[in-house]
C-alpha cells in the first residue's frame, strides 16, 4: 500500500492510530504512507546484523541497535523513516515510547524486499544522509551484497567482503556472508 497525496507527519501519526492499522508496520516517505511487509528472509538477516551489532555494543557500550523504530528529522514534515535496524550512538540514548524518535539513526540499514526498488532504495540512502544520518547500508539478498553509504564515499561489499562500520564503529568487522548465512 502506498497513498498518492502529500501526507504529513500529522496526518501519519494520526493514520497510524486507526484500529484497522494497528500492529501493521508502515513509513512516511516523502509524503507517501508506505506499508511495509517484512519476509523470513528479511527478518532472519535483520537479526544476523542486529546480533552483530548488539555484540558489539556489549563489548563497546556506546549506544543501542533497533529493529524497526521509528525516526524522523525535527523539521521534516514529510517523512517518517522505518530503518529495518538502526544503530543509535551516545553515552545516553532515550528509550522514545511513543511516536517517532526526533533525531535520525547513525547508522540505518535497509534490506531490500521483493517489491523494493533499488533506484527507491538508493534515493532512500541519500535522504537518510541529507538528514543526519552517517551510514546507510542497503542489504540486496538477491545479490547477496550490501551496499555502503556515507556523505563521502559509496561502496559494495560482496559476498566475501566485510562490513567494516567506519566511520563510526572503531574495530566493527561483519563478513558480509554472515549476514545471510545462519
């Protein structure tokens, strides 16, 4: 499902708390509702690198990994981003409870569903980017590779590369297999 008119992050929220959208995952983007519908595969790999990145802040207690939480830029009408894991640094990220999180991820990692366009996808990463947000991976399973973004540089990691995390995960190593490997 994708709605046609420029919506607001008002109107979104509001879209939301509809009964019959309850407990279904759906973004704003660029002023369009998108619904979003997660496969087995695209949650066996969110997990992959969530559990990777969650080892990691275990031994480098520097902020929290999220699958699914909602963030949007503070004037940024028009957009309400879903990462399918995020990573968020800082001595003291706030548990957002309710609604989306006023600031972007550090990190947003994007996997690729069946319906997905890369071109979408690759406009997604540079949105992402103008907004705050330092790294994007995008996790194409049918390539097995993962695209790397940051504001300077773009890169693709196939099968037997690793994911290194720079610029802002000192010593973070994923091989890229893993990601789509049990």
């Amino acid at each position: 499902m994708t709605t046609e008119s420029n919506i607001t992050t008002a109107d979104f929220e509001a879209f939301l708390r509809r009964a019959e959208n309850l407990g279904r995952h759906f973004e704003l983007y660029q002023g369009k509702i998108v619904e979003k519908m997660p496969t087995v595969e695209h949650g066996f790999i969110a997990l992959n690198i969530g559990a990777a990145l969650r080892q990691y802040l275990k031994q480098n207690p520097i902020g929290i990994a999220t699958v699914k939480s909602c963030h949007r830029s503070p004037n940024d009408e028009l957009n309400d981003y879903l990462p399918d894991v995020a990573l968020l640094l800082g001595p003291a990220v706030p548990l957002v409870r309710k609604g989306a999180a006023l600031f972007m991820p550090d990190l947003a990692v994007e996997i690729k569903s069946p319906d997905d366009s890369l071109r979408q996808m690759r406009e997604k990463a540079s949105s992402y980017l103008e907004r705050g947000t330092q790294l994007v991976w995008l996790v194409l399973p049918a390539q097995q590779i993962v695209e790397v973004y940051t504001a300077n540089d773009e890169s693709v990691m196939g099968i037997d590369g690793v994911l290194t995390g720079d610029p802002i995960l000192a010593r973070f190593a994923l091989f890229v297999k893993e990601v789509f490997e049990g």
